[in-house]
C-alpha cells in the first residue's frame, strides 16, 4: 500500500521549533523528489520546500528560507522538515508529498 505518515506536529510558542517526519512505504521512496506544502485555516495549500530523490538539491519558499531545512534519509524511507523560529503565520496542517502522493498531514500550531 503506498502510503505517507506525517508527523511531529504540535503546539509550539512563537520562536520556537518543531521537526516533522514523513515515513514513506509502498513504493521506491529514494526515486521520488518530495516536499513539503502546508495549508492554513481558509487558505489556499502554499508550498513550502522541494529534496531532490538523492537529497542533494533543495529549494524554499521565500517565507520559510533560513528558518526551515528539509532533509531525508532514504535508508529510513523518511522526510523531515525542521522548522526554526516558528512564527504565528506558520500555523497550518503540514503535508509531505513525494511525485504526488501526499500524506494525511500534521497540525503545526504556533501560540503562545
């Protein structure tokens, strides 16, 4: 069963950090660029960070650059997304999608 399992997500304060996991399964994760796009109450999904399949090329958005490092470890068939100074505009339920699978998606909330 090809699949995407989020999670990591949870309550943060403004400033602080959280790291979020994609475990992959089903299919040949390392052949797949994947990403990660978040969708915010009301809004539209905005994209938000690009691996190439090997790891070795990376893009952000410019509202995240600096602040979030996308990795994965094909060995573990994982995505992560570490988020660094979270900021309220953050807040969203996170998605990783890997050529156009995506997962269920894990809620970021950032409050204090």
């Amino acid at each position: 069963q090809v699949q995407l399992v989020e999670s990591g997500g949870g309550l943060v304060q403004p400033g602080g950090s959280l790291r979020l996991s994609c475990a992959a399964s089903g299919f040949t994760f390392k052949n797949y660029g994947c990403g990660w796009v978040r969708q915010a109450p009301g809004k539209e999904f905005e994209w938000v960070s690009n691996i190439s399949p090997a790891g070795g090329a990376t893009m952000y958005a410019d509202s995240v650059k600096g602040r979030f490092t996308i990795s994965r470890d094909n060995a573990k068939n994982t995505l992560y997304l570490q988020m660094n100074s979270l900021l309220p505009e953050d807040m969203a339920v996170y998605y990783c999608d890997c050529g156009g699978i995506r997962g269920q998606g894990t809620q970021v909330t950032v409050s204090s």
